[in-house]
C-alpha cells in the first residue's frame, strides 16, 4: 500500500527541540520530492519545507529559516524535520507530503499525504 | 509571498447542488494551482492540478478552470461525501502558498 506515517509529535516546552520522522511504504521513495505542510489547530494549509531526491536542495517557509531542518535517508525510505528553538506558533498537525515538480518553470504540489503527527508547544 | 485568496470561506449547500468556488491570486500564477479537498481530521487530498487536470482516481464531478489570477473549482452534483473544506495553492513560487479555504456545510 501506498502512504506515509508520520511520528515524533508531542508536547514541548518554548524554546524545545522535536524531531518528526515519516516513514514512506509503497512507492520509490528516492524518486520524488518531499515536504512538510502544517496546519495549526483550527487553521489553514501552511507548507514548511521540502527537499529534492539527493537532498541537495532544500527549501524553507521564512517562518522557520535557521529554526527547523529538513533531511531524508533514501535507504531508509524516510524523511525528518528537526525543529529547534519552538514557539508557541508552532504548533500544528505536521503532515508529510509526497512532493510533485509540474513542469519546468514551475514547482511543487503534493499528491500524497500522510494522517499528521500533532506537535503542541507550551509552557 | 503571492497571497491566495479564496471565495466564500464557507457556505451551505444541498446535495444535488452544482457549487463554484473562487480562488485569486494575488499576482499571475498562469496556470500553476492546485486544489485539495480535505475532511475533518483527515489529511488533504490532491483533486486538482494545472489548474484544470483531474487527479487519477477523482470523479469528474468535479473540474477546475482558469489562469493568470483567477481560478474556480466546480462540483456539478454535489454528493453527501463532497462536504468538506477546499484549499487552492499555487506554484508558481517556490515559496508554496495555500488559500484560506472554503468549507462546504450541509444546508
């Protein structure tokens, strides 16, 4: 079966650290792009971060630029999202999101999304 | 960031309806959107992309039209499972960005 499960969410104090892992089954995991899109309680899409095949391009929401980093292991068929230096505004549903470049001169959509790891920052 | 703005953020409708939603952009996307439907605590699903081609496995039902700076998401019958909220997003940017959304009630 095709998916991604995300895992790692929890309740952090401001200022913590957390490390999102989601583990993809189904597909050719090192052939796409991945992402991460949050969706804070009650609120709309907001997409995090994503990474190309080899890792050698990444690319951040000005939000977390310098806070959260993204990262896979193809052999492991995973991708993570260290978060350092959380703030309250950070909590949200984390989803992973297979990632889809359209065409040249454009960039991503997402045709596949995982269920979401719930990230709560407070005191 | 290019702001997407979506219209209504949310309304009520009958099954059997035939509903329209709205998403702007707030400069030209050509034809770089997305559109995802996504359930109460449920992940988003992708239904809609180049801003007119239906996902595999979508029902036609549904269809998306538009370039440049507007763009409309249509349900030409709605089905009691299609109460959910809808989100735009383009690509244009590498900077992704998602609209509001627009939530479809049962009236």
């Amino acid at each position: 079966e095709v998916q991604l499960v995300e895992s790692g969410g929890g309740l952090v104090q401001p200022g913590g650290s957390l490390r999102l892992s989601c583990a993809a089954s189904g597909f050719t995991f090192s052939s796409y792009w991945m992402s991460w899109v949050r969706q804070a309680p009650g609120k709309g899409l907001e997409w995090v971060a994503n990474i190309k095949q080899d890792g050698s391009e990444k690319y951040y929401v000005d939000s977390v630029k310098g806070r959260f980093t993204i990262s896979r292991d193809n052999a492991k068929n995973s991708l993570y999202l260290q978060m350092n230096s959380l703030r309250a505004e950070d909590t949200a549903v984390y989803y992973c999101a297979r990632t889809i470049v359209a065409t040249m001169g454009s960039y991503w959509y997402f045709d596949l999304w995982g269920r979401g790891t719930l990230v709560t920052v407070s005191s | 960031a290019i702001r997407m703005t979506q219209s209504p953020s949310s309304f009520s409708a009958s099954t059997g309806d035939r509903v329209t939603i709205t998403c702007r952009a707030s400069q030209g996307i050509s034809s770089y959107l997305a559109w995802y439907q996504q359930k109460p605590g449920k992940a988003p699903k992708l239904l809609i992309y180049a801003a007119s081609t239906l996902q595999s496995g979508v029902p036609s039902r549904f269809s998306g039209s538009g370039s440049g700076t507007d763009f409309t998401l249509t349900i030409s019958c709605l089905q009691s499972e299609d109460f959910a909220t809808y989100y735009c997003q383009q690509y244009y940017s590498y900077l992704l960005t998602f609209g509001g959304g627009t939530k479809v009630e049962i009236k």
